[in-house]
C-alpha cells in the first residue's frame, strides 16, 4: 500500500444525532488522508502537477472500495465453494454406494487442494423417540444417542425466594449461584456526566470498572 499522508483531524459535532435528553451520540469528523499511485498517471510524460505520480485520497474512501471488494470476491467465493461441495458430495455418496465410509475429502487441484468436511449437525428429539430407538438399535443405543435433562429455574425474584424458604439450609446442595454486577449501556454518559463530583475512593471504585472494560470500536460500512 502506498504510503499515509499527515493526518489531519477535523473534529466537530455532528448536526441532529442526539438521544430525547439532548445528548449528543455522534461525531463528525474530516477523513485522515493517504497518498496512493495514481490509476492515470501517464508514463511517457514527466510527473508534474497536471500529471502527479500520486494523488491523496481520503482513507475512508479506500475503506469503502476494498469492504466492497470483499464482499463482492465473498459472494463469487460463496458460489465456486458450492461446485466444489457438490462435486464432493456426489463423489462421497458414490463411495458410500461401494462400501465406503468417508466424513472427508480432499479435492485436488493442480497446485493447492482444499478438504471438505462434511459435519452432522442433528437437532434435538422428543424423548418419546427413545423406546423406539433403543428397539431399532438395542445395545448401540447408548453409542449413538445421548439423553439431556436440562433443569431451568425460573428467574422470578418472589419464586426464588420462596424455592429458599422451601429448601432452607439445603437450598445450596441443589442450586448454584453466580451473582455479579454489569455496567449497562447507560454507564459510560452517565458516568461523563458525575465523573467530576465523586469522591477519591468512588474514583477509585469505578476506575476498577474503567479497567476491565473492553471498548472495541466497530466499523459500519455504508450497505
């Protein structure tokens, strides 16, 4: 890639984005900007101001083009994976048919080979499938199915509390419970908005908060 240009920053708020309370949610600022090769330069003339070797371009526009190349080269990827599976596919039923089992394949090309795999992905059944079953498959059963029990305690703060009053001293041997604390979406404005009116050791409490925040700013390309 060519090389960057100084960056130039301009920031400023941005007109008409904000939430009911009036806050603002958005910035505009001004792209940094890059120096590229310049798709027109002609080389049978000298560089110059009518005929620059580079132009500077806006990063954000160099962003866009390749996301948008991407997506155009993931479609036409998409499509050419699905002639490879297909071809996979037929020849793995073709091997099943001569008494083979194969879960992969390899599909060599003339430099590079790529491996399919094919992965079952089955959903859950009844449980009154498992009589018939264990009858068809007898003592594989056990091999080819697993049995789930999943135990859901309802999340009502008046029914856990009357499950306690049930189980008394025993209601730990039966329920594990994790409580914790997590900052909601409303946290980082707000804490803008009383970060200089609280206390050292409040600072100190919330700065634990800051610490373990893991702020990881998306891209959003225009669709």
């Amino acid at each position: 890639m060519a090389k960057k240009a100084p960056i130039d920053l301009n920031i400023k708020m941005a007109g008409g984005k904000k939430t009911k309370a009036g806050k603002p949610t958005q910035l505009d600022i001004e792209s940094p900007m890059m120096d590229i090769d310049n798709p027109d330069f002609d080389t049978s003339k000298n560089p110059g101001k009518n005929n620059p070797k580079e132009i500077e371009i806006p990063v954000v526009d160099y962003c866009i083009d390749i996301a948008q190349q991407i997506e155009s080269l993931k479609t036409e990827l998409g499509l050419l994976e699905k002639d490879v599976i297909a071809e996979a596919d037929e020849k793995k039923e073709d091997s099943k048919k001569k008494g083979s089992f194969v879960k992969t394949v390899n599909v060599k090309g003339s430099i590079h080979k790529l491996q399919i795999q094919f992965k079952d992905a089955y959903s859950k059944m009844s449980i009154d499938m498992k009589d018939p079953l264990k009858e068809i498959f007898k003592e594989k059963y056990p091999m080819m199915f697993e049995e789930i029990t999943i135990l859901t305690v309802v999340e009502d703060k008046e029914k856990i509390k009357e499950l306690k009053q049930l189980l008394g001293s025993r209601y730990s041997e039966f329920i594990e419970t994790d409580e914790s604390v997590k900052p909601t979406k409303e946290f980082s404005y707000n804490h803008f908005l009383m970060a200089k009116d609280l206390k050292k050791d409040q600072k100190e409490t919330v700065q634990k908060i800051l610490d373990a925040c893991a702020n990881k700013p998306s891209v959003k390309y225009p669709k």
